[in-house]
C-alpha cells in the first residue's frame, strides 16, 4: 500500500489538520524517522501553502488546531505544535499551547527543527511601556485628528478589544465612534 492510500485511509480522505475534504496531498514531518506513513500527515493545499509561506499565513484558519492538536498521530500533533508556536502572538493560541500535551518522543520531534520558531516577536506596548495584547481595553491620553472620517477622537475616549497589527508594534487596531481605526500606541494607555 502507498504512503497516499495509508493516509487516506488513516484520515478518512480528510486534512488532518482542518478537515478539508479535497486537494489533499502527503506532506513529510522532518526531519524523517522512518520513511513511512508515521512520517506523513494528510493536508490540504490551504494548510501545505500556509505552512510553507509563513509570510502568508492566515491565523484564523488556523484556529482547526484546537481539534487536531488532540489527534493520536505523532505526526499530526508535531505539526499542530509547531504552527501553535509560529502564532503565539495571538492569544488563543497561546491558550491551546498551554494545554498541550506530548509525549517526551513527540516533543523531541517537535523541538528537532526550526520550523516551530516564531520570526522576531513583535511587542505592543502602551504610552507608558505596558505591554498590550489582542483584546485589551485602551484610553486615549490625547485628542487624536482621525483622517478620513471627520473626526475628533477625544481624550479618555476608552477604546475595547484592540486588535493588534501583526508588523507595526507602533500601530494597534480599535473601534471610536464606530469606525474602525488605527491608533499608535504611544497615544494610548491600557485599562486594568
């Protein structure tokens, strides 16, 4: 039997990832222990591209990790750890790296390459050196001329689950007088 037609089998002709059902192709675990399907796991070509081009990866898509960090296939859950670790800036994936769980041969695995290694982090912090994270509540310390919508976003305007922008540790995401906006952070203060 092929390595494909195993994890076919293996997977129910589904990712093992996200549970895509089509475009599904072998993609090999490294480093490689056996030369088997042990080394495989199923995907589809959303989660082979994302996984290849980290520059492009869509965190939401990967909020399946949830279900196949669970998985009983050595391969599936180094995968799912190693993805965990490239997006642990956003908060629910720290959460579910909190959770995990290897055995030390999985974790050995996991930990063999760079692959799980998160390009340089980058930290948001508030006017007073706070760190902020995704869904932190702001102020603002200072009236703030929005462009392109016409308005005066006031001091002590508080400003709710921010979101934060991914490249630009200077620059968070918000929503004042219902648009959403981009604000720097040194204009802001965080809420306890």
């Amino acid at each position: 039997m092929s390595i494909e037609n195993e994890l076919a089998a293996r997977s129910g002709s589904s990712c093992e990832l996200c549970g895509a059902g089509s475009e599904l192709q072998a993609y090999q675990v490294t480093p490689s222990a056996t030369g088997t399907a042990a080394d495989y796991v199923h995907i589809c070509t959303t989660c082979f591209e994302q996984i290849e081009d980290s520059e492009n990866t869509d965190a939401h898509h990967w909020r399946c990790l949830n279900d196949s960090m669970w998985s009983e296939v050595p391969a599936v859950k180094v995968v799912s750890w190693r993805m965990l670790n490239k997006l642990s800036t956003e908060g629910w994936a720290q959460d579910l790296l909190g959770m995990f769980y290897m055995d030390e041969e999985t974790k050995a695995w996991a930990e063999a390459t760079t692959d799980h290694e998160t390009t340089e982090a980058v930290v948001h912090v508030d006017s007073n050196g706070v760190v902020l994270e995704a869904g932190d509540s702001v102020v603002l310390i200072k009236d703030l001329n929005v462009k392109g919508a016409n308005f005066i976003a006031k001091r002590g305007t508080a400003v709710r689950r921010i979101s934060l922008v991914q490249d630009n540790p200077e620059h968070i995401e918000g929503r004042v007088n219902d648009q959403h906006i981009v604000i720097l952070t040194k204009f802001v203060k965080k809420l306890k």
